[in-house]
C-alpha cells in the first residue's frame, strides 16, 4: 500500500499527468493534431477512472499512518521510561494511586485523564527540556509514559507482564541485605489484569484487513479493465452529428449546386443550437483548421472539464473536424459522487473487516484470550485461581438459571475451544487439589517460563505449624470394609480438610489413615536473627494464626464424634464384631518450627511437600497420644505462641526428649470428653446437593473463613471466645474444673522436681478426679513412676527420654 499509494502521488503534478495523457491546455489550439486529441480522449476516460482508485488506495493509507503513529508514540515510551522512573517519591506514589485508578476504570475509557496527563507532563516538565521535539509533543498531548510504562512494541510474552504491587514490610537481615529466602509478600487482590491483545488476535485481524482491502481494490480496478468503453468510445450523437456536418461542409466546396451551401447553414445552424443548449454546452468548433466558432475559452477550463468529440475521417484516417463541450458541471457532480463512493468503499471495507473477523474473534481469537486470562492466572496463584474460577462459575450458572439460553449459546457450548477452555480451568483446579498449598510454586514457576517442565525446583525455607492426624485401628478397618475403606477415609478426609481450610490452613498429604496439615506464616509475620535464621514475631497475627490451628483440631474432634456420615459405621456388623462398640476415633499432634518446601520425588513422580525434623516431631506427638490416652498432644514450643486466653485451656502433661533429639520438649494437651456429644440430625450431606448448592456452600466457607482470618489478624477477634460460645468445645470442656487442673499441676511439679512420692499420691487422685473418666496422663505418669520404683533416679534431669516411636 505505501508503494502503491506513493507511486500514484504522481498523477497530483500537473505537467506529468498532461504528459501521460496528452490532455495538455495547448492541445486545444487550432493547430493541434485532431488524431491526438482523439487518442487523449480516450486515455482521459482511464485516468479519470484510475484517479478513483488512486483515491481509495490513499485513504487506506491514512489507516496506515495511524497506525505507524501510535507504533512511534510506543517507542518514545521506550526511550523516555528512565527520565519517567526520575521522579521524586511523593509524585511516584500519588501515580501509582492514579493508575490503580485507570486501572479500575479498565475499557469504560482509553481517552487519557486531564488531571492526570496534566500531572505527568508537570512531573516531567525538566526531563521534557531535553527531549527530542517529537517528544515534547507527545508529552504536551497527554501523552503519559508513567502511566504506560509497560507498553511494548513487538511480541511479548504472555506472562512477562504483571500488575503493579504493594509489598509488605520486609525484615532486613543483621547485615542489611534481604535474606534470599524471603518471599515478600504482595497483595494479589489490588492487582487488576490488563487486556493484552493475543499475538494470534493481531495476525488475524492483520490479514483479515489485508484481505478485505485487497479483494475490494481488486474489484474496482477490474471493472474498468473489463468494460469496452475504457477501450473503444460508444458512438454518439455528437459524433453524428460532426460528420453531418463535415459532410456538408466538404460539399459544400466541392459541389456546384449552391443547395449544399444551405445545407451546410441549416446542419451547422441545428448542431450549434443544440450543442450551446445540451448539458455538456458546445465551447468550440473547429472543421479542417477552420475555426467555426468558440463560445468560451477552453483554457480558462481544467483539463478534466474538456471533453473532445472527433469526426470527418477520410480514407487515411484523419480527423478533419472536432468539437470541444464543457463538461464541468459533469464533473461537479462526478465528484460529489466520488465522496460518497468513497465513503461507501469505506464503510465496505470496515464493515467487511469487522464481518470477517467478527466471527474468527468469537469462535477463536476469544476463546484463546480466555484461555490465557486463565493460564494467567494459574501461573500468578494457582490455589487462588481455582477459587476465582469457581466464583465466575457460579455467577454464570446463576445467570443460566435466570435467562433463558439461546440455540446459539447451547451451540457454543458444544465447540472445541469451549472444551478446551473448560479443560483447562479443570486441569488448573486438579492441578491445585493435587499439588496443595506446598506445590502451588512450582505451578506457578513452571507456568511462568517457557521450555520443558522442570518440576524438580530448589526448596524453599519457611516456618509454619504442622499438624498430623491419624485414624485409629485403621488396618483393622480396612480389613473389614475392603472397598468401602475408600469410602470412608475420604468422609473422613471431608470433615478434616473442611474444617483445616476453614481455620486458614491447607492439606498437604492424605498418607492412607493419616493426613498432613499446614499452616504457612506470611512473610510479613516473619524476622531474622543474627544469623539469618528465621523465627516468628511477637505480633498479634501470630498468636491467632496459632490459636486457629489449634482450635480447628477440637472442631475436628468435635464434627468426628458428631457426624451423621461417620454413625453407620457405629452400626457396622463387622466393625463392631472385631471391635466391640465401635466409633471413629483419631489422634492429633501439633508442632510448630522451619521446614524445607519443595518438590520430593524424581522426573517420574513428585509430591509437593515439606521436610524437616518439625514434621516429624509432628507426626511422633500423634503417635505418643496413644501413651498418654489423650486424642490430642502439643508441643511446648506450640503452646508457648498461644494467646494467653487459650494457653488457659492447654495442659502441660510431661516433658520428654524424643529419639534423634536430645533437646526436651513439653507435651500439652487439651482435655477433652467427647462422650457426651449428641450425633447432629441436621447435618447437610454436601454430597447430595445439587451442584450449584454445592459451590453456594464453598462459597460461603471461603468467605466466612477470610473474613475470620482477617479479623484474627487485625486483632478484632479472639479465637478464645469459641470456648465460650461454641456448644461441642464447651460441652467437652465441662467435665474438667479449676479444681481438677490446680491438683494435677502441684502433682507436676513435684514430677518435674524429682519428688515422685507425693507426685504419685496426687496422681492417683487426679486418675479418677473427673467422674467416668480416667485421666490418661495421670495414668501414664503413674507408670513411669512405677517402672522406676517409686523413687526418681538419682540423675534424673527433669525430662525423661521418650522410648516408643
């Protein structure tokens, strides 16, 4: 198009257009050859046509310059981006707020801000003095390269381009560096997404263009090609009448009757009057050099305004007699018609581009845009992604319930890429459920970077609090339901990583009859010591965070001993044949302490997981809960991060050292009698609920769960309370008075201090201090005090080493 449309620049010079097609003013003289004027007739008809075309072609051309315009605005982004970033903190963070804003307001508007283009050229007003003229241009039209500062030219990868985010308070190292292990934390709901066109969008919006000017020029350029009157004139009335008229004349000399003189006279006198009086009006007559008459001047006309009529050929091919009309007002009106010509080829054009792309936009370059919004947002947060998709889906299937679906919309449905793009949310959601909260990194990592998967990724330093629970005589269990152990593992499973999910933790690994739970710190819940080692902060957030790990165990505890789901198996023949008076019973440690996250496995298979000795000190408190007859056992270290109000509820039962270790631990335990719980009649089986009642109900788990976590956070809430308020952990608690744990605490210290005698006699009160229960701490004790005669050793440290696994 720039070639053609440059090269047809030509026919705008007057004299280079005469030249081409012989239609020079001095060709209209009475000297000049009549053969030429014909020929010159016949060539203005194809210019005139071919100057319509030129016109077209021009106007495409401007579509191309504006293009090329906006392509050379992106590029004095480039250039000026390191002045734009000079700018002092004030008005950066006042920008930044501003773009937040035109981010808000996404395609309502693409008209740039006054206020805001006013400020970046004031902010930029130094920096403007020494760019280039162009430049200050751009910057005095509202042109805001702060604000565009991502934009590009040229192809971009799709996940090179992420939203502006606040980070959080970050904890310097002793020597003033940030640790490399820590990760800070970004706000993921200010970032607002921004509408990238899709390299295949742009291709094929490009060619369908190309395409659609190319068939409509060559269109119009073939008409003309293929119609005789471009290559031979039609043989008209003023031609007729010219060689009447040169007949006459030429007889008129040559004859002797006197009769053709008259002849002449009237066809001359006839020609003339109709001539002067036609549309196109008669301005000379010229018949063998002789000038017969000229009305007007022609050279006062445009060439275009002149049209030549020829006759009077004789055996060699001559022209003896010519005529010159005006045909001006022809033209007036042939250029009114041109515009609007040329607007309707306009319109053709953009509604032809818009009609073809139309429906590639809305069978693929859309469906594709969708998909990568989704991939986006998988390789930004994968568990987040899923909850994200599964609100936009419910929100749809609300729409479907409320408006009826056209045949269109059911047809679409059934289309390829619509598969495809509900695969893909289906393999993200999958993705998420089976790498967990652990492999939501190496997700995202490999999403991000192109290439081939590289799942084995370096570990990563964090802290968190573990938790590990276990189902009791599960061999036993499996034994007995053989297929149906399926089947209730995963009711099981249910009730613990709803209730885990719902207190801001995140199910790590499902091991048979035991489940690993996790709940990650932030990093702004995160310092460092003097040897760049992470420990937790004495804040607020951290004991909540605590308190609702430890608090979504009793729950558990609570939802086992209720469930309706779990009371069949009460009834079970075969369970309660093997073993008598059978119900669902599970063990629960909690430890707190740094781990190593990462993927554990090989190219053939990984799981996304934690490793650390804190896992398994984890795992070895739930299985000491078996020693001590108690469902639940906490490390020291775990109760000494509670609030004060719950560290209440929290007794300490012994103090041991576990085998690889040789540093003492507490082992504390909440007490807890389960007997008294009633089976809850009313419980709702998720499992039978339609299907957008199912996501109803995750929705409202997840929103009431962030709203507790953030108002555990802020300090508005105290997890303490559900002691108070939640009917199961008051009626558990009931049974177990002040009374009760002032005794066992004397009998503790007396243990701790080697004065095992009277911690015997205490002991042995509180085993049977709570009516119906027996205290399987005091137990414990008792035996041990027993194993070693009643009397402490003589070395005896305070702590004793804990033998069973």
């Amino acid at each position: 198009l720039d070639l053609v449309s440059t090269v047809s620049l030509i026919f705008d010079i007057g004299w280079i257009s005469d030249a081409i097609f012989g239609t020079d003013a001095s060709s209209s003289s009475g000297g000049s050859s009549t053969a030429a004027l014909s020929k010159a007739s016949k060539s203005s008809q194809v210019g005139t046509r071919a100057a319509r075309i030129v016109r077209i072609i021009r106007l495409i051309r401007l579509v191309r310059l504006v293009k090329i315009y906006k392509l050379k605005q992106d590029l004095d982004d480039v250039q000026v981006k390191d002045n734009d970033f000079r700018m002092d903190d004030d008005v950066e963070e006042e920008q930044q707020e501003n773009q937040q804003k035109e981010n808000v307001r996404g395609s309502l508007s693409h008209i740039p801000d006054e206020n805001q283009a006013k400020q970046a050229a004031d902010s930029n007003n130094a920096a403007d003095k020494d760019k280039p003229s162009s430049l200050k241009r751009l910057s005095a039209a509202g042109h805001n390269p702060a604000r565009r500062k991502s934009s590009r030219v040229g192809p971009k990868s799709a996940f090179a381009k992420k939203a502006e985010q606040k980070p959080t308070e970050v904890t310097p190292a002793p020597d003033g560096t940030t640790p490399a292990n820590q990760v800070v934390a970004k706000k993921d709901d200010e970032e607002e997404e921004e509408y990238v066109e899709t390299n295949v969008g742009k291709k094929l919006s490009d060619l369908t263009t190309r395409r659609v000017i190319a068939l409509v020029l060559s269109v119009m350029i073939s008409i003309p090609l293929f119609t005789t009157g471009t290559y031979k004139s039609d043989y008209t009335a003023y031609e007729y009448g010219l060689n009447s008229l040169y007949y006459a004349w030429n007889s008129s000399w040559t004859s002797s009757q006197s009769d053709w003189s008259l002849v002449f006279s009237t066809t001359y006198t006839t020609y003339t009057t109709m001539g002067l009086a036609a549309r196109l009006p008669l301005i000379k007559l010229d018949i063998d050099a002789v000038n017969l008459g000229q009305w007007a001047d022609p050279n006062a006309l445009r060439n275009d305004d002149i049209q030549y009529y020829v006759g009077g050929y004789d055996t060699t091919g001559n022209v003896h007699v010519f005529a010159i009309y005006d045909q001006s007002s022809d033209n007036n009106l042939g250029a009114i018609l041109s515009i609007i010509r040329t607007i309707f080829v306009s319109v053709v054009l953009t509604g032809g581009a818009l009609m073809f792309s139309r429906d590639a936009n809305s069978l693929v370059v859309t469906p594709i845009e969708q998909m990568l919004k989704r991939v986006k947002r998988i390789a930004k947060n994968p568990l987040k992604a899923v909850q994200m998709e599964e609100k936009e889906a419910l929100l749809a299937d609300k729409l479907e319930q409320s408006t009826k679906k056209s045949k269109e919309d059911k047809a679409k449905e059934s289309y390829e890429t619509a598969i495809l793009e509900r695969t893909i949310v289906k393999i993200g959601a999958l993705l998420a459920l089976g790498f967990g909260e652990a492999g939501s990194e190496i997700i995202s990592e490999n999403m991000k970077r192109g290439g081939d998967v590289d799942p084995m990724m370096p570990g990563k330093k964090m802290l968190a609090i573990f938790g590990f629970c276990d189902i009791r005589n599960f061999t036993d269990a499996t034994e007995i339901l053989q297929q149906d152990v399926m089947v209730f593992v995963n009711e099981i499973a249910e009730i613990v990583h709803g209730t885990v999910d719902f207190f801001s933790g995140a199910a790590n690994k499902n091991i048979g009859d035991a489940f690993l739970l996790v709940w990650k710190f932030p990093p702004e819940d995160v310092e460092y010591d003097a040897d760049n080692q992470p420990r937790l902060k004495d804040t607020q957030s951290v004991k909540g965070f605590a308190d609702m790990a430890l608090l979504s165990f009793l729950k558990i505890i609570a939802k086992v001993n209720r469930s309706l789901k779990l009371d069949k198996y009460r009834k079970h023949p075969g369970l309660n044949a093997r073993m008598p008076n059978y119900s669902v019973k599970m063990g629960f440690g909690l430890h707190v302490g740094w781990a190593i996250e990462g993927a554990i496995g090989s190219e053939y298979k990984i799981d996304a997981s934690y490793l650390s000795p804190n896992v398994n000190m984890a795992a070895r408190l739930e299985a000491a809960t078996k020693q001590f007859g108690v469902p639940l056992l906490v490390s020291g270290k775990m109760k000494d991060i509670l609030t004060d109000e719950v560290k209440e509820h929290v007794r300490i039962i012994d103090k041991v050292t576990v085998k690889g270790s040789i540093q003492p631990i507490e082992m504390c335990t909440v007490d807890l009698d389960y007997s008294k719980l009633k089976i809850n009649k009313a419980e709702k089986d998720l499992s039978k609920l339609p299907r957008i009642e199912k996501k109803k109900e995750r929705m409202r788990a997840r929103n009431k769960r962030d709203k507790l976590k953030e108002k555990v956070a802020a300090g508005e809430f105290s997890v303490a309370s559900f002691f108070e308020t939640d009917k199961d952990l008051k009626t558990m608690r009931e049974p177990f008075h002040q009374e009760f744990t002032d005794k066992w605490q004397e009998g503790y210290e007396n243990y701790l201090n080697g004065e095992w005698e009277k911690a015997k006699e205490i002991f042995e009160e509180t085993l049977t201090m709570i009516p119906g229960h027996s205290d399987g701490p005091s137990n414990t004790l008792l035996g041990v005090i027993s194993e070693n005669g009643g009397k402490a050793p003589l070395d005896w440290p305070g702590y004793r080493e804990l033998t069973e696994k």
